[in-house]
C-alpha cells in the first residue's frame, strides 16, 4: 500500500504525487522545472537580507 503525497507544482499549481513516479519533483514536468531555473538565472527571485549591510560586518573582521 502506497500513499505518496501530492504536493502543487510551484509553477503551474497542478497537483504532483511525491514518489519515484514524479522524476521532476515537486514540479509536474521538466518544462515546469527548466522554467524555474531560468527565473533564478534572471535573479527573477530573491532571498531578502537583513536591515544590516553584510559588507560593514566583514569590514569589522
């Protein structure tokens, strides 16, 4: 009995079953994962930093 979990694709939202089954997981396919990381190639994404600026912090080493 297997109950593998079905979680959305972060690009399209369609419901993907997490399993040997899904090779592009958590994506539904490789057009979903590809277009993902052309959106991180194009720094589309970023991770926020705090209010401090990182390089005052490695002046101060």
């Amino acid at each position: 009995m297997s109950t593998d979990k079905i979680v959305a694709c972060p690009q399209c939202r369609q419901p993907v079953a997490w399993g040997p089954q899904s090779p592009y997981r958590p994506f539904c396919s490789e057009r979903c994962r590809l277009i993902d990381l052309g959106q991180w190639a194009d720094e589309s994404y970023r991770v926020p930093v705090s209010g401090d600026d990182p390089m005052r912090e490695l002046e101060q080493l």
